[in-house]
C-alpha cells in the first residue's frame, strides 16, 4: 500500500510541476503579447486607412491560429459556422444587445467611405487577432482543466493583456484596473458565445463591433499618466462591477441553458415568486 502511495505522490507533483510550467508558459507568452502589441505596428506603409494596424492584428491572429492547428487543441472544433439551433438565436440576440449600446454610445461621425471600410477592417482584424489568442490557444490549452477554469483564467490573461495601454508615462492604477475588469469580464462573455454557437467567428465578430468607439467616436482630451479621479477606494473598486456582473451573468445564464440545466437556486427564486408548482420542481 505503501509503494501505491508514493508513486501517487510523485504522480501528483509531476503534475503539479506540469500545470506550474503551463501557468509560467502562459503568462510569458502573454507578456510576449502585451509587448507586441504595445511596439506594434512599425511605421512601414500609410495608416490613413489603419493599414499597419491591420496587418499587426491578422499576423498576430495568424500566428496562433496556426498555433491551435499545430497542437491540435480542442478549440479546433470552434472553428466552424454557428450551429442552427434556438440558442445561437438567443446567444447573438443578447451579443446584438451589448453591440448596439456600443454603437449607440459612440459620435459616429461621418468618416470618408475608404476610411470607415478601413476602419471596419481594423475592428475585425482586433476581434481576429485578439480572440485567436485569448479564445482559441488560451481557452484551448486550458480546456483540459474543464470549461469553467478555462473561461476564468483566459478571460483574467485576456483583461491583463490590455495593461499595455498603461504603460510607462501613461500609467493610471484606477484606469486600468477598471479596463483589465471590464475587458476580463467582455472576455467571459465572448467565451460563453463561442461556446454556445459552437463558432469562434461569433466571438470575432461581437470583439470586432464591441470596439466600435475605438474607430467611430470624437476623440476627447486626455492626459498622459495619473489622473485625480476624485474617488475613494471602495468606491474605485467598484466602479467596473456593474458592467462586469452583466456580461458574467449574461455568460452564465447562456452556458446553463446550453447545459440544458437550471440551477437549484433558479428553481426556488421561480417557486417563491410561484411561477413553478412544487410538483414541477420535483420532476425537474
């Protein structure tokens, strides 16, 4: 018995030493990333119609994508059109949502046609490139430890991926924890519709229009490094959880329906209010 559990240990810390060079290898190559990102695109062509930016993002996408397809991992099998099923309708009617107060949030003023093409392009090459890191490879060499750990830990590397705009001169701690939270929390989302449409494209598309402001709105002033928000700490912490607790509560809703499952504690909510028999939440 004593021979069993010894080789149980070693087994364990084998793996644990497996898992803490897979965290180690992760967090470097999103580092790699952050860095790419920061530096990227070089001055090489005219970015009047965000030609670098272009070029930047799909190489970027291209490079993981052939990454999943080199490893073969299980997020291969996202790379398809939406199933046709009610809970792709229902899963793009609530992304639509989320969209649409994005665009309606925006100046959205009138840009030259090439210019707003370009500017289209740019949108899809940032939801190309980004969701082929953070989805496709990062979800997909996690996806052995189960979906839920997979959609955290992407989604929280997919949030500090975008410290890279706080960089140096332009560090703001409030600001970009508020961005990291924020974008963290869009990644859960985005990963709950890749799953329940069973495409990743969905999940480009939605990133791509999600960053409507970034090429449709009036830029407004801003100023470089820390600014004095004027709020205190409980308050700085919780500024982005409203818009992180829709996105995560949206993802959890979709994912349990794609489960074909409610939760117990949806079934006493439906029985307090009596929108369900006991009768039914016994045959449930």
């Amino acid at each position: 018995m004593g021979k069993y559990r010894g080789l149980s240990v070693g087994g364990s810390t084998v793996l644990d030493m497996r898992n803490l060079r897979l965290g180690a290898s992760l967090i470097g190559l999103s580092l790699c990333v952050l860095l790419l990102l920061r530096y990227l695109p070089e001055p090489w062509a005219d970015d009047e119609y965000f030609g670098n930016s272009i070029f930047s993002y799909a190489v970027l996408g291209l490079v993981f994508y052939l990454a999943v397809y080199f490893f073969g991992l299980p997020s291969l099998e996202y790379f398809r059109l939406p199933r046709f099923h009610y809970l792709t309708l229902v899963a793009v009617l609530v992304a639509s949502t989320f969209v649409s107060l994005e665009v309606k949030g925006t100046e959205n003023p009138h840009l030259d046609t090439w210019v707003a093409v370009g500017g289209v392009l740019f949108l899809l090459a940032i939801g190309f490139g980004e969701e082929m890191f953070s989805r496709a490879f990062t979800f997909g060499v996690l996806s052995k430890f189960g979906n839920l750990r997979a959609i955290f830990f992407s989604s929280t590397l997919f949030g500090l991926m975008h410290l890279n705009l706080y960089l140096g001169t332009d560090w703001d701690p409030w600001e970009a924890y508020w961005h990291v939270v924020n974008t963290a929390s869009f990644g859960v989302f985005a990963c709950a519709l890749m799953i329940v449409t069973r495409s990743i494209w969905m999940a480009v598309l939605f990133h791509g229009l999600s960053d409507w402001s970034i090429v449709f709105d009036i830029p407004g002033e801003s100023t470089a490094g820390r600014q004095d928000w004027g709020v205190g700490v409980w308050e700085g912490l919780t500024v982005p959880l409203g818009n992180a607790g829709l996105f995560i509560g949206c993802a959890l809703v979709l994912m349990w329906m794609d489960r074909g499952s409610v939760p117990m504690w949806m079934y006493r909510l439906a029985l307090k209010w009596k929108l369900v028999t006991h009768e039914h939440e016994l045959t449930a």
